[in-house]
C-alpha cells in the first residue's frame, strides 16, 4: 500500500506514521502545501494522510492552497483512495464533502478522553479500538458531520471528534499520530494557541503527558492496520 501525506505546518508532522510505514515496508511520500510543494497525481498513492495545522479551513483567502487541496480530496473520494485526515486536515475533509466548519464553544488543547458510539465501535476501521481512548487535542473549531457521513465518536468539550464517509474514509479532529518530540515542536511553533480554559493543558502540563504518546500509538496502529487489511481484501 503506497501513502501519500499532506502537510500544512512545520508544527503538525507526520510524527509516528513514519516509523509504521518503515516498520511494515510501505512507500511513504509527503507534499508540503505550506512550501507550494505540488500535489500528487492520484495514480501515485493508494492511502492519503491528511496533517493537521494551525489554520483554519475556511481561511481560504490567506492560505491559497485550501480550496486546490480539498478540491484534490474530493477527487480522491471519487477515486476511490483510503483517507485518514487529523485536526485541520479532517476539517478540510468534511469541508470536500459539503460539511461546514464551525469554531468549538470550547478550545481543545490537552491529553483528554474520546468516547466512541457504537457506530464507531462497529466501524471496520476502527476494529479492536476500546470504546474510550486518550487522545491529544488541538483545536478551536469543528467540522459538522458531512451528507452521508456518520459521527463515530465525541469528547467532553467537543461533540464531533470523529466520522466516516462509506468504509474508505475517516476524519479524526484528535490527533494519535503526535510523538513526544513533534509535541514539542508543536508547543513551541503554536505557543499562541495555548490560553487560558477550561479544557486547555498549559505547556508544563502537555510536556509532563508525553508519555501518553505511546499508547495513542498503539491505537493507531490497530487503525492503520486495519486500514491495510480493508485494502488487501479489495485489491485480492
């Protein structure tokens, strides 16, 4: 399976799916839109990864790129590809599927829970995935659930933390795939995100939960994983 990421922040890295993809041999290639790197053509990958950023998705305007980039994903549905977009990128994603984006009544900044309904639970995708796992939030806007898509999962301070479009596609506003050494990069590029609130974690406070990156990694292996099994069985 050839993986094909997008980036739109120095700060928010393809981090852990690197070592995934090195450790199972699967051809792993990156575009940086925020360096007007070109896009892809659509016959040089079979899974797209969209990062998140520290943009927002209807900030079209200033960040040209936006409407060519969810333009590019729309045409990858239609394609066919596997897709599993972060933060901002899973923002994007709804967006490609006519969902709006919305600023959250709550900023998200921290290590907190994601609950999955059963619907999420059942999910292919998500197979072997615990009901409530902890995950790293960095977010002040929220994507709505897009026609056809379906929630698959919510926290506390956010009621959509995740969807799905048919069996191929999932857009996650958390993030499993930050390590310990981008989350550092991302305190430091996006200090100014990080205000007072309820559901904010302070720098101290993020760096003292970096551990928690482990076993966000374990989860998201099982996705990735389950991603490959979805493939091999339609390409057999």
């Amino acid at each position: 399976m050839r993986i094909q990421y997008l980036k739109h922040h120095e700060a928010f890295d393809i981090g852990y799916i690197a070592q995934w993809a090195k450790e199972n041999n699967f051809p792993l290639k990156g575009c940086d839109l925020s360096k007007k790197e070109l896009l892809p053509s659509m016959d040089e990958f079979d899974m797209l990864v969209v990062l998140g950023g520290a943009m927002g998705a209807y900030e079209e305007g200033r960040y040209l790129w936006i409407k060519q980039e969810r333009n590019f994903i729309g045409e990858a549905i239609k394609r066919g590809k596997y897709i599993l977009a972060f933060g901002l990128g899973a923002q994007i994603l709804a967006q490609s599927l006519r969902g709006d984006i919305h600023k959250n009544p709550y900023r998200e900044i921290g290590f907190g829970e994601v609950r999955f309904n059963k619907e999420g639970r059942d999910f292919c995708l998500l197979k072997d995935i615990p009901e409530k796992i902890t995950a790293l939030h960095w977010h002040k806007d929220l994507f709505d659930i897009p026609r056809d898509g379906h929630l698959l999962a919510k926290s506390k301070a956010c009621k959509y933390q995740a969807f799905r479009f048919h069996k191929r596609v999932m857009g996650l506003q958390f993030h499993l795939e930050t390590t310990p050494e981008t989350l550092t990069t991302l305190i430091k590029k996006c200090r100014c995100d990080i205000v007072k609130g309820q559901n904010v974690h302070n720098p101290n406070e993020l760096e003292a939960n970096a551990k928690k990156c482990k076993n966000m990694h374990n989860i998201l292996a099982r996705i990735l994983n389950n991603y490959v099994i979805e493939f091999n069985n339609n390409n057999n």
